[in-house]
C-alpha cells in the first residue's frame, strides 16, 4: 500500500503502537507495551521496517521519536508524487518558525548544548572542565560579554575607542594608507584593494597567494557608521558615499583592466627571490605581517596591475583612504550577523558570538563534555559507511557506463583512495597542549568590545603565520578553521575540502535529526550516507574533478575526462533544467544514488524502508524559505531546498516506484538524469 492510500482520512487519526520492539540486554528481541508512540498506520508496514541494531546499545525510543517527528511535518494535503517537499515538509515551519533551514535548527542546538557548559545551572559538565585552562579563558570572555551593561554611546564608537587603545587606526595629519591597510588585516579577511590568501602548497604546508582583489561590493555608508566617521572628514554623507564610489571604480578600472601584451604572467618563488626583483613596491613593508623567510614560498598574479594599484593609492587623498579604511572595517563589523551594535548581551547570543570568534576551542569544549562519551563507537559506524560508499563507487567505475578510457579508470580510483574523513572537524593527531597554545596568548580583560577586537586579532594573526615554514602547519591543514565572519550554514554542514581531499562532518551535523549512532538503517543510510555520497561526489563534479587527491591540478586527465561524450551528455542532461549550482546538482543527484544503491546491496530495500529512507533525506531540506533571495541570505551556494529536493528525488526511479507515481507525474519525469 503506497503512503498516499487513504492518507487524508488519518489527519486527525492515529494509531497507538502497543508493542514496540525493544532491544534487552541479553541481545533477544522482545514485546513490551508503551503508550507514547504514535505512527500513523498508512506510514510503514511495521513487521517489513528494518530495525538492525548498528551501534553496540541500542535506544528504540530514538527511532520512534524521529519517525514522530517526520510525521509531523508531514502534509496530508500534498501528493509526494508532484511535490515531495511540500509532501514531506509543509508543517516543519509550524514548528521552527524562526529559523530559516534545518541546517539552523541543528546550529543552535549545538549552541544551547555549549551554553550549558558555561552556565551554572548544570554542575556536572563544569565538573568535566575543572581546571581546564582552555574553557577557564573562554569562562571569562562568555562573563563578560553576558555581564556587559547597555552602552548610551554609539557601539561602533566605543570599538573604534578600543582600536585606538590597541595601536590601530590611529588618525594624523598625514596618515599612511599602507599601515592601516595592515592593521586591518589583522581584524578581518575582506580584501578590497589587495588579496592575501594563505593556501596549501602540500598536505603539510601552507604558502602565500597575493594578488589584487575582486571587490564586487559598493560602498554603502549607513547613518551610525557615518556618525564616526563624521569625525575625521568635513564631507557630508551624500560626498563621502560619492568619494567612495568613485575611489572603487577607479580601482576597478585597474584592477579589470586589458593586460598589456608584456604583463607578466603568475609566478611562484621564494621570498628571497622577490626581494631581488626590479619592483616599484615595497615589499617587506608590505607583507610584514607574514612573517617570511628567505626560502618560503609565495605566489604573485598580475604583480604588473598590483603596480599599477599601488602607485594609484599612493597618489590619493591620504585622509580619504584613511577614512575608507575605517569604512571597510566598521561595515564589516555592522554586516555580521551575530554583532552586538543593539547593545543586546543575551547568554545565548554570547555563546553564538564565541561560536564564530573562537571556532576551534569552542569546538573542542564540545568534543571534550559531549561528543567524547560516543566518539568510539560513533566514529567506527561512520567509517564504515564511508568505505561501504567508496565500495560503492569503486564498482560504479568498474562498471564503466560513461565509457572511460583506463586512464581515465584510473585516475578514478587514485582519487577515490585518497579521500579521506574528518568527524568533529578538529585538528588531527593533536592533545590538550595544542588548544592550550592556540589560545595561550589571548588574554581577557573587563571590557568585552576590546576582548572581541583582541579575538580578530588573534585568530587573524595565527592565520597569517602560517604563511611562514617557522609555523608547524601540519594540523592546521587537516581541518576546516574557519573565519569569525563566516555564515552559520558554513559551519553547521559536511563539506568536501579539494586541496586535502578530506570530508568534515562537523558537530552540528552529528546529532538528531540527521544521524544517531542508534538510527535504524533506513534513517542512518537516508541522511548519513547521502550526506557522505554527496560529499564524496563532490570529489568527482565538474570542478574539483581536476584536482588529484594531493590537491593539485590534474589538467591531463581532467582534460580527457571532459572530452568523453557520454560525460558530456550527462553534464547537459542535468543542465536541462538551468541552475547556478551545477557541481551541488551532481553531488545531490549521485550522491543519493550512490547512498541508495549501498543501501539496496546491504539490505532489503522494501516498499517501507525505501519510503523511511527517503522521508529521512527529506529532513535535511525543510525549511521556511519562501524565495531564493530569502534562502540566499543565508546559503549562497545552493539552489533552495525545495528545488534540491524535488529535483534529486525526481531522478531517482526507486522513489517514483516506492510512491506510485504515474508516468507524467512531477516527480516522474520520462528523462531522468545521473552523471556518476
């Protein structure tokens, strides 16, 4: 009986579940009554739902409570078969109604859990933590930040007051843009005029990319942040907005311009070596934050146009750029979304805040009092996902149906192999020592807005000294560190990271809904396996094809892969529908089918475990947004839920044979599309 038949006469009917079937310690299986689980009675043929214990103790009630909770968003009124979003997630936003996706319900959850360590309602965690220096020195910025009083002065004033306090941006007669550009660059990774990007020159180190910057954002001075910077110009805000703009597109118009036929292409050497160059910049005062030595390697685009760029800033009003500076670092402050400009100091906001300015501690505070109690058992289940997936693929390449040459096979499996896995998304190989060291310098004072331009400083300052070989980079490189400005979705999904070749699923990810060690395999493989099938087929999309399992460009083999017509006819077949996000299209498309056909060779794969399997995928993407721009605002790289949903399911002929759909149903299209 398909999940449709007769659905709309159990809204408001459910059937009570006598006898569950609980796991008792002797390993048999036995019948005990409950009276507090629901499941619709269309939903699941029970006695056909695979109920495997995968993890070593077993929790039913984990499992009935998730499929509660499924029904719940659950739409009687929506056929699966035409739109298996609504289908599947039309009440989720009765239930979150403040949060955009459940990518951000999973967020604050990790949020709320970490409050608990720093508040004194809950004894036993901070027991954990005795004489932890690490959650001491984070204790003491969380109290001051939740303690701090509301402020009658502008809050961007009192944090320009603070810089000033520091040393930066001081102002004078004659500022030097250079030195301000600098200081800022221990504050924030924003480039407008120049571009310094730390990246991986191996698996063990790090080396310098300067090159100009992109900057696609115009100007646009609010009334706070002009009330600063008031102060350093006689210009009114319409004159000053004016003298921006047009500082911009004058840099633009270096920055895009044609390259002479004698431009000097991209070169990679030591710093020693750039010293030696005919240049009219000055480098060692230009790149002194980074601490290089002689034999350190660094690599320069367009160094003719960074000429160019920097004898036009050399030529501007000094007072001009100083103010601009300022600009860039105040709106940067003012665009965050987590900033405390409404004078507003909740004990979760806080805790929010120190999520994003000290990601790393904050992330080991988790694995120490929460994750560490499963981290065992968790990991092994996990791993074993993953190379049941690589399996998996391995057979796909085997099989060939793109018709790839053996080099092609080849290159195919030498990528696969070098995949790797990072659960927790911490350092590798690391003790207590290292976060004692990364966070040894800070220190905290009473005043939270110069404890959070101290925290800039600190994070910025150890990410520059990475550029330098006197810096052990070899932990750094094995997970993602990411920036105190970074959006919430970047944070709380997997990603696939192509310079390591290494999937991360961070904390946010490994809790319910998503995964439990105790999950059915129904719900484990529809959300933990298609998570790491997507991940895993991010290694194989258009994009980072090209790059082997060192992360170096593999240009040979990319290149005969592409030429492959059957690649190629695949790749428009699911460009037929237009998006911006072809290489997540692939990753969503295969890697779904990647988890299912590991599910189908493992277990069987009937009418109510596909019909689970299926449902559990759907919880990743519900959500409340009711646009793209509204989405986009806080995912910038995917195509909203609702059309990655749809669109997935739509190319996968298990689901249009699990729901019944008819031939010309929406989510039943004849054409369906796969590339892997």
């Amino acid at each position: 009986m398909y999940l449709r038949t007769n659905f709309k006469t159990l809204k408001s009917i459910t059937v009570l579940l006598l006898f569950v079937l609980v796991r008792k310690d002797t390993g048999c299986w036995a019948q005990t009554s409950t009276a507090d689980v629901v499941i619709l009675n269309d939903l699941l043929n029970w006695e056909h739902v695979n109920r495997t214990c995968l993890a070593r103790d077993c929790d039913e009630h984990v499992n009935l409570k998730q499929l509660q909770q499924i029904n719940t968003y659950m739409s009687d009124e929506a056929e699966p078969c035409e739109d298996f979003h609504k289908y599947a997630c039309e009440h989720w936003k009765r239930e979150h109604p403040n949060e955009m996706t459940m990518a951000a319900v999973a967020y604050k959850e990790i949020t709320r859990k970490l409050l608990e360590i720093f508040e004194d309602s809950n004894p036993e965690l901070k027991a954990e933590l005795q004489n932890n220096a690490i959650y001491e020195k984070l204790n003491a910025y969380y109290k001051v930040c939740k303690e701090t009083e509301q402020q009658n002065s502008s809050i961007l004033w009192l944090y320009f007051n603070e810089l000033n306090e520091m040393g930066f941006l001081r102002h004078s007669e004659s500022p030097r843009w250079l030195q301000t550009y600098k200081e800022l660059q221990l504050l924030m990774d924003d480039p407008y005029f120049w571009q310094f990007n730390i990246n991986e020159l191996t698996k063990s180190r790090y080396f310098l990319n300067i090159d100009v910057a992109q900057n696609s954002k115009k100007a646009n001075i609010s009334i706070d942040l002009y009330q600063v910077l008031k102060n350093f110009t006689s210009l009114s805000l319409e004159e000053l907005q004016t003298k921006f703009l047009t500082l911009e597109n004058e840099v633009n118009q270096i920055v895009n311009g044609v390259c002479p036929s004698d431009c000097s292409l991209p070169e990679t050497l030591t710093y020693e070596e750039l010293l030696q160059k005919q240049t009219s910049i000055n480098w060692p005062d230009v790149i002194s934050n980074f601490k290089l030595h002689s034999k350190d390697k660094l690599k320069i685009n367009s160094i003719d146009t960074l000429e160019n760029l920097f004898a036009y800033l050399s030529r501007q009003d000094s007072n001009l750029l100083y103010v601009y500076n300022l600009f860039k670092f105040l709106s940067h402050l003012e665009a965050d979304k987590v900033n405390f400009l409404d004078n507003q100091h909740s004990p979760y906001k806080c805790v929010h805040h120190m999520r994003k300015i000290f990601d790393l501690p904050m992330n080991y505070l988790y694995e120490k009092v929460f994750y560490s109690k499963i981290r065992t058992e968790s990991d092994q289940l996990i791993k074993n996902v993953f190379e049941e997936l690589k399996q998996t693929f391995a057979e796909i390449v085997e099989e060939n149906q793109l018709k790839f040459a053996d080099r092609n096979k080849k290159y195919l499996m030498s990528k696969l192999n070098g995949v790797s896995l990072n659960i927790g998304n911490l350092p590798a190989n690391v003790s207590d020592d290292f976060y004692q060291n990364y966070l040894q310098e800070y220190q905290v004072t009473n005043n939270f807005y110069l404890n959070h331009l101290l925290a800039l400083k600190h994070y910025y300052t150890q990410q520059l000294s990475l550029a330098s070989s006197s810096k052990d980079s070899t932990p750094w490189i094995s997970f993602q560190n990411y920036d105190p400005f970074v959006l919430d979705s970047a944070t709380s999904t997997a990603g696939y990271y192509y310079a390591t070749s290494a999937i991360t699923l961070p904390f946010s990810y490994l809790q319910v809904p998503f995964y439990t060690p105790h999950f059915w395999p129904p719900l484990l493989y529809g959300d933990l396996a298609t998570t790491l099938g997507h991940e895993l087929i991010h290694a194989f999309d258009p994009t980072f094809l090209g790059f082997d399992s060192d992360g170096k460009l593999a240009d040979l083999d990319f290149e005969l892969i592409s030429k492959n017509w059957h690649y190629n006819n695949a790749i428009n077949c699911l460009l037929r529908i237009p998006t911006q996000f072809l290489e997540e299209r692939v990753a969503d498309v295969s890697g779904s089918r990647l988890a299912l056909l590991t599910f189908k060779r493992k277990y069987l794969f009937s009418p109510s475990n596909a019909k689970l399997f299926f449902l559990q995928y759907a919880q990743f993407f519900c959500g409340t947004a009711e646009n793209f721009a509204a989405f986009n605002e806080e995912d910038t790289s995917h195509d909203m839920d609702s059309v990655r949903l749809n669109y997935t399911m739509s190319n996968l002929l298990e689901f249009a044979e699990t729901f019944g759909c008819r031939s010309d149903a929406s989510m039943n299209p004849r054409i369906k599309c796969q590339l892997w």
